[in-house]
C-alpha cells in the first residue's frame, strides 16, 4: 500500500460498507454523538484523561508475552500473546467501555445503556457507570442470561440493571435490538455504549479508535523484544472489536498479514455458525452495511457458538472492506476446535483463555507450525476464561 | 401525479383528512391479511400500509414486532408481501398501498429487481425505515422513475434542515413520527405535535401523516386537526393479538375501532 489508510470516509462508509442506517428517530442522536466524537478525540485535555484512566483503572500497557514453551511445542513461529486478559474486568471490552463513558460524562448524559452478549461488555460498562455514578441498564439475551450467569451476577453487583432479553432468538443481537428501542425512547439523557466495532457511524471507527490502543502497544513491544515487526497477526472475530484493534495500526504494514478467526460452531456446511465473512453476503443490520448471516428473503438467521461472544450474525463493516479488498484473511474454527485451543493454552502456559479467544488459539494450533521458528506471530488473547467456568464443567459433565 | 399525491389533493378539496391503518401481512395468517385490507377500505381508509414482516424490527415496538414474529412463522416475507399487494389490486384498482419495512430484504433482493417488483405489483409509496435520506439516493432514484412514491419518516427531534432534505428527496406524503420511541409506545402530547407540525409546514409542502400513539377514535380526531392523515398501526395490530384464536372477531374488531375513527375525524 502506497497511500496511507484512511477509512472511513466522512460519512462513515469503508467502500461499500458501514454508512448509516438508522430510523429518523435516531438520526439526530448519531449527529450529536458524531460531533462530540470528532471533538473530543482531538481533545487534549480528554485525551490526557482516557490516558490516565487506560494506565491507573484499566492497568495499560497490558503484556506481549512470550509463551516460548507452546512455541516450542508447536515447532513453527514465535508464538506471541497480547494480554487483553490481565486488564481490569478481563478483557479487552474496558478499553472501549471506559473511552465511551468519558464522552458520555462530556456531553453530559447521566444515563448508560449497552447490550452484551458472553457479558463482558456488560460488566466492563456496568464498571465505568459504577466509577462515574451514573445509571446503568444493560440488555442481554435470555439464552445467554442462562449460560453467563456469573457474568449477570458481576453487572449486578456493580448496579447496573440487567435486562433479559426474550425476542427473537434471545441472544447477542436480540439485546442490540433492544438497546435501540431503549435508546430511541430515552434520547435526551442516555448514551448508548457500543461493545464492538459494528453499528451506524460513528461506532464502527470510534470503538475501533478506542481499542487501537492494544495494537500500538503490540507493534511497540515486538519491536523492543525481538527487534522487529510480527509476521502475522491472530484475532478472534464476533463484531471484531478485539481484531480491529490489533489490526487498525499494522494495516499499512503490508508484509504483516492480519487473520480473523470467525466462530464456525458446528461447522459451516452445517449451517449452525457465526461467520458472516466465510459463510455469508452483504446486507444492511443494525446500523450498517456489511457481511451477514441473511436467508434469501433476507431475514436474519440465528447463529451459532459455544461462546456467546462471537454468536453474531453481523460483523463490523471495517472487517468486510479488509476482506473485500484482501488485506486481511478470515477463517473459521469450530466449537470442538476452540475447545483444543481452550485446553492447549491452559496446560501449555498456564493460562486459561475465554472461550471467545480460545477460537484464536485453535487457529493458532493450526497456524504456527507452518511458519518457519524465526518468524513472529501475534495472538490476540482477548480476554480470560474464568467466566466459562460454568459452561466448560458442564461439558466435562461437573457440577460446580 | 403519482397516486398518492392525487389522493391527498382530492382529500384537500373535500376537508377530509386521510385515515391509514397500518397491517403486518401475514399476521395472524397469509389469508387474513387481503379481504382485511378490502374490509378495512369499506370502513374509511383511505390509504392502507402493509407491514413487510422482518426478524430484527429495531423501531418498532413489542406489538408490532409480534405481529412480524406471527408472520414470519408461516414464511410471510418482501416476496409474499407484494403478492398481497398484487391480489388486492385484482379488484381494488385505486386505494393506495405503500409497504412498509426493513431494508436487509431489499438488499437481498437488490434495489433495481425491488423498484420492478414494486411497480409491478402496484404498490404506490415505499418506506424503509432504517434508510435515512442519506443512504437513500439510489433506492428512492429508482423507485421514483417508475412512479412509486419514497416515504420518509420525521422525528420530533428532526431538526429543519431534516425536513428539507426529506422534502427533497421524499414524495407522496411524509410521515411524523409524534413520539419518542418505538411504535405503541405511550401518551401524545397534543400541544407538542401542533408545535412541531407548524416547525415541519414551514419546510415541506407535502402532506404530512402522523403516527405513534393513535389509540381510538379521540385521538385519532385530535392528530387529524394537526395533519393531513392519521396512521394506526399497534392499536389494530392489539386486536388481532387479543383474537388469536379467532381471527374472525379479530376482523371485526379491526374493522369497528375503524370506523369510529373515520365517523370522529370526518366530524
């Protein structure tokens, strides 16, 4: 690449993809969050705060580690991890969470809401309302109340009020549905926090900004530990939040390659998935244009993942251009699959990854051993598996 | 003249005010949804907007959304819609119908084969409630060169620059949206509709609907002072949910809460 990357353009569109596309209702509220947005990022005085916040609260910079010995074990690359995991609240969602509700303080809105899916976001929003006082709701599909409860428990302590979701299907994009109406409803005092890299413009590029911070850090530290830039870089892909962040800074780096893991569930061919990218078309939801899981009538289809964080049938609209155009890769990794990256990461290095990030271990199984033992590889460990707990004993058939 | 535009000019030299009930297709059942739309006709609309059934309706409310979930439960989709529009036209040659949905069908479907399958099936006005006028261009070009009307919504937050963009690119009527919030939801505040209604005239000379929050035939009165039309859409959709079990009286009570509505406005 030649030019530097500059998307989105002013109206929010990567190619053919992201824009606006909202009810009328909702209109002037994307334009005053649009407005603020653009101001603030270039605000110093917001900008040495989120700093101060991102080093004493969330606990930046987080690690690159080394995990030499599953390194070694695998025979190929240079297996480097990106410690989202270690963060405040346990993953990368704080990043975003905390960077929203700064602007949220700014543009004087007393009210949170936000949807959540495996209930990281949930928590890590319900965190940031708790430290800056202001009212919280979250909205969580019924199916993954059930399969998240720690999580549930976690936003309730912090006193957030968690709303159970039961249309649809009940999931991830049944609660975005919900925000929606909450925040069309209550325009005037409520600020709608975003999870992931998808929605009307400008979330896709804001959460992406917010999150950049991961993938500078990254660069960074591979620079100082081993002198130059990663060969490849591993993310896990839902929304793709986690993804974009790594990828956003390296995007002009033309020899690192950037790989997005989707969620294959039971399998593509199965149909029983939550991969846009691999398995499905173009299509306007939630805000934006991009690669979703749609019929022929152009209905929704539900999705599938043993981890409730990837169980999306959308995906940001800055990870359909990077397809379109070539500049990333995706693949998919299945339930049974993620599950071998869960367990290799725990045993190989001592560090129990969410079943979300386990999608990007499993690639990394697969990956690594191709590469040559000079050559570097980033993984995006984008958050850690404590809240699985329940979900993996139940596999294993125990009774906590 | 497009259809829509005759009606609401015809409906002018009269003082008469326009009375658009709005229906999901397919809801409760694929066959209801035709001899309803005659029925309702027969009771005083005078436009009809046919709900095209969607799986993430993220403006409407719990009522409606419901009514798409019943619908989509027997397959109804943009497809099986326009067929309805298309089966009613068989003997209804001049009470307009304008479908009223999400986008993602027609993406799926593809601008150019939907503005044909509109116009083919006789359908005069499209609103696509998650394409606001930026986005719109394309859609609403081709729509327009086959004589279908773009409808486009406007918020009690629009600000005036808004409308005139909607007036620029909208045709047919434009549709206030008088709440805050999501369609059913709750109590209408007349003093605020008249204000913003004046705001809205300054910058549009299209006719202007108005939606949200018509409950029964005083309401539908008071919104009918403040507009050229009044769109009903949860309150019929309430009677078909409280008549599952009988989609006859579930008619029947369509068609009378109707038509004290038509009687309260043309008095």
């Amino acid at each position: 690449m030649t030019e530097k990357y500059n998307m989105p353009d002013a109206r929010g569109h990567f190619g053919a993809y992201g824009g606006i596309f909202v009810a009328e209702t909702l209109m002037p509220a994307i334009q005053e969050l649009n407005a603020a947005y653009q101001y603030y990022m270039h605000d110093a005085d917001f900008v040495a705060e989120l700093d101060k916040d991102m080093q004493h609260y969330v606990g930046r910079p987080s690690p690159l580690y080394h995990a030499e010995r599953w390194s070694k074990e695998l025979g190929g690359a240079q297996i480097y991890l990106k410690r989202e995991d270690l963060n405040h609240t346990g993953s990368h969602k704080i990043n975003n969470t905390v960077g929203q509700a700064l602007l949220a303080k700014r543009m004087g809105k007393t009210r949170i809401i936000a949807e959540t899916g495996a209930g990281q976001h949930g928590v890590a929003t319900a965190t940031v309302a708790a430290r800056l006082g202001l009212e919280c709701v979250i909205y969580m599909g019924a199916v993954d109340v059930a399969r998240q409860s720690l999580n549930v428990y976690r936003m309730k302590l912090l006193g957030a009020t968690v709303v159970a979701v039961e249309s649809g299907s009940k999931t991830l994009k049944d609660a975005l549905n919900e925000a929606l109406r909450d925040w069309v409803t209550n325009i005037d005092n409520t600020f709608y926090i975003i999870g992931t890299v998808a929605g009307p413009h400008p979330y896709p590029a804001m959460v992406r900004d917010f999150q950049a911070i991961l993938g500078r850090e990254a660069k960074q530290q591979c620079l100082v530990q081993a002198g130059k830039l990663p060969n490849a870089l591993v993310a896990c892909v839902g929304g793709g939040s986690n993804a974009m962040g790594l990828f956003y800074p390296f995007i002009d780096d033309a020899d690192v390659k950037l790989i997005g893991v989707e969620a294959a569930g039971d399998g593509v061919e199965t149909g029983r998935h939550s991969a846009p990218l691999c398995a499905g078309r173009p299509g306007v939801l939630h805000g934006n244009r991009t690669y979703l899981m749609s019929d022929d009538d152009g209905e929704i289809i539900e999705t599938h993942s043993i981890s409730a964080g990837l169980d999306y049938p959308g995906v940001g609209p800055e990870h359909a251009w990077l397809k379109d155009s070539g500049r990333a890769q995706y693949v998919n990794i299945t339930d049974n699959e993620a599950l071998e990256g869960f367990y290799a990461l725990t045993r190989m290095e001592g560090i129990i990854p969410a079943l979300e990030s386990s999608h990007a271990m499993a690639y990394t199984l697969k990956l690594a051993p191709t590469m040559k033992q000079d050559e570097i590889l980033i993984v995006n460990l984008s958050g850690r598996g404590d809240k699985d707990m329940q979900t993996m004993a139940r596999r294993e058939g125990i009774e906590l | 003249m497009s259809q829509l535009a005759g009606l609401f000019a015809e409906l002018a030299q009269k003082n008469r005010k326009a009375l658009i009930p709005f229906v999901t297709a397919g809801d409760p059942n694929p066959d209801f949804t035709v001899p309803l739309m005659h029925a309702m006709v027969d009771a005083g609309a005078d436009i009809i907007e046919l709900g095209v059934p969607f799986s993430d309706p993220m403006a409407d409310g719990p009522v409606i959304q419901r009514a798409s979930e019943r619908a989509l439960a027997h397959h109804q989709s943009l497809r099986t819609t326009l067929a309805i529009a298309t089966e009613f036209r068989k003997t209804n040659g001049h009470t307009p119908i304008v479908i009223m949905g999400y986008l993602n069908p027609v993406e799926i479907m593809g601008y150019e084969k939907f503005a044909d399958a509109v116009q083919a099936a006789g359908v005069d006005g499209v609103l696509t409630v998650d394409l606001p006028p930026e986005e719109a261009e394309e859609c609403t070009a081709l729509l327009k060169a086959r004589g279908v009307d773009p409808i486009f919504l406007l918020a009690p937050n629009s600000s005036a620059e808004r409308v005139q963009k909607m007036d620029a690119i909208g045709s047919g009527y434009l549709y206030y949206v008088s709440l805050k919030g999501v369609t059913g939801a709750g109590h209408l505040d007349v003093a605020d509709v008249e204000a913003k209604l004046a705001e809205i005239r300054a910058n549009t000379k299209l006719p202007v609907a108005i939606g949200f929050g018509v409950k029964d035939a005083e309401t539908a009165k008071t919104i009918a002072n403040l507009g050229d039309g009044v769109v009903v859409g949860s309150a019929l959709i309430s009677q078909i949910e409280a008549n599952l079990h009988s989609p006859a009286q579930a008619k029947q009570a369509i068609i009378e809460l109707l038509t004290a509505m038509r009687q309260a406005m043309d008095n």
